[in-house]
C-alpha cells in the first residue's frame, strides 16, 4: 500500500530511463514537466509539433536543445499519426499530450489502423495523495467516460486494477461511490454499484474485492464504518473509488486538489501504451508525477506483465 505519490517518483527513478513522445509539444508548461523528468533521469524526450516554435521554447527556458528529439509535424493530425507509428514500432514507450485537443489525440489512439488501443476501453485513473492521509486513493473516471454503463464501469475497474497492481496491490479494494449505502431503485449509482458487486462475486471482474454502494466517508474513513456498524472488507478501506459519472469523479478529484492541496497524478489506460494526459490547469508537479506513474505503470507492464 502506498503511502504517498512520492513513493512512485522514488520508484521510476529507480528504473531503466523511457523513451516519451510528446504531441504536439509546443507548449512550455509541458516542456517544463519533461525537462524535469528528464533531468530526473526518468525520460529521454521525443517531441513532435512545430519544430521552430518548441527549439524557442526550450532555449527560452535555458534547457539543453541538444537532449531533445524534435520531429517537425505540419498539424496536429500528423503530430499523432508520428508518435502513433513510434510507440507501434517499440520506438517510444510512453505518449504525452500536448498542445492539442484531446478529441484530436485519442482519435488517433483508436484508430484502427495505426492506432494503439488494447483494452475494451480507455479511461483515465487519478492518483490523490493527502498530507494527512495514511494512503494514496485512485479515482476513476473524473476526464473520459461521462456516463458509464455497468459494463464500461465493470472495464474502468479493470484498467485501474491493472495500475493497481504494477504498483504492487496484490488485492486492491474497489468501492462503487454513490451518497448512501443501500440501494435505491431511483438512484441509478446505487443500482449500477449493486450489479458491479455481483460482477465481482461471479468472478467476471476478477484481481480485486468490489464493495458498494458506499457513500464517500464510508470508504475512507473507519470512524464512519464504526458509527454506521457496516461490516465489509472495502469500508473505511478502500484502495479504488469508483464515481458514477465524470461530474462526481472530476469534482472530487479537483476538489482534493485545489481545496483539499493535494498532490495528484494521472494516465489514461486501455492502450498499449500508458498516456499522459493533464489538463493545463495542472501543475508542472501534477504533470511531473504523471509522467512518473506512467514510466513505473510501463516498465512493470512490458517487464512482468499484469
């Protein structure tokens, strides 16, 4: 169980430097969080974009443009295809968004042709760590899936039981959010939670223990379980926390972050590659850490395979 999301910086550093692809990486907020990455011996960059514009932007930082790859890409479409083509042919290993609309990028991720996507499908999963908290939490989904089905919520807690594991949870605790503990026929979240739980009993959704519906104290905080006498092995101890939709989980997650001042990473997962996609509200911390749990998430991925 990790402490904090130190812990995974601590643990890339401690592997085999990543080759990253950034697209379209005119963007200095980005080209910061590389070159830290970089400098922290966690990465060797490629970036695609226009060339001219991301060689200003590293001089004007006073970085080394000679430690960097540039790959000159017309538009935003071709930037993709490139890095696409990489990562296929084992010449990248991790994929960074830049400068570029995400709808743009993940086009090019499912493209069925060149494209990279693996799993059923691709959702992202947040790391929060809190100062005053004994454990790191993951989110899923606050950035993709806007209104999940059972079945995307059932694959959303497969990718992220994946990350779970690579980061060394042997039997991650899944909890399904929603604002009570029983179900409700006429809260949809209580009833989804109800039918993923089974999921996990018949075996369909295998590597971890599904508990729900849980309202949000009640999967982290002990007191509550004891004030409330619930008796299962996911309350006041989970490990993974399922929202039911992107409002709750995007709320909760930048809630902790801008609020509750903590610190955050997060990847998207369901390709055969883990991509680093931040928003550029995010810090150059969050993008760093980002980049970090990508490299740790590859390495165990391509290595041991989960």
């Amino acid at each position: 169980m990790l402490k904090n999301i130190q812990e995974i910086l601590t643990k890339a550093q401690s592997l085999p430097k990543q080759r990253i692809v950034v697209v379209a990486a005119h963007d200095e907020y980005v080209i910061e969080a590389v070159n830290e990455a970089m400098s922290l011996g966690l990465v060797q960059p490629i970036m695609i974009g226009k060339q001219q514009e991301i060689q200003k932007l590293i001089q004007k930082a006073g970085y080394d443009l000679e430690k960097y790859e540039i790959i000159d890409a017309e538009d935003d479409e071709k930037a993709s295809f490139l890095a696409m083509t990489l990562i296929r042919n084992r010449q990248a290993d991790v994929l960074m968004k830049g400068l570029i609309d995400t709808k743009v990028l993940l086009k090019a991720v499912v493209n069925k042709e060149f494209g990279i996507r693996d799993g059923k499908i691709l959702s992202h999963v947040g790391i929060i760590s809190y100062d005053d908290y004994e454990r790191i939490l993951f989110v899923t989904d606050g950035a993709m899936l806007i209104a999940p089905s059972i079945e995307e919520k059932s694959h959303m807690i497969e990718n992220a039981v994946k990350l779970a594991k690579t980061l060394g949870y042997e039997m991650p605790k899944v909890g399904m959010v929603a604002a009570v503990e029983k179900v409700n026929p006429k809260m949809q979240s209580t009833v989804d939670a109800e039918a993923v739980v089974r999921m996990n009993e018949s075996g369909e959704i295998k590597g971890c223990i599904v508990g729900g519906p849980f309202a949000i104290d009640n999967l982290v905080s002990m007191d509550s379980v004891h004030h409330k006498g619930i008796n299962h092995p996911v309350a006041g101890k989970a490990d993974i926390l399922v929202f039911p939709g992107i409002d709750s989980g995007n709320v909760f997650y930048k809630t902790s972050v801008f609020l509750g001042k903590a610190k955050s990473a997060g990847i998207v997962l369901g390709a055969t590659h883990p991509i680093v996609l931040t928003s550029r509200a995010d810090s150059s911390l969050t993008k760093l850490y980002s980049i970090a749990l990508a490299v740790v998430y590859n390495h165990e991925l391509q290595n041991v395979g989960y």
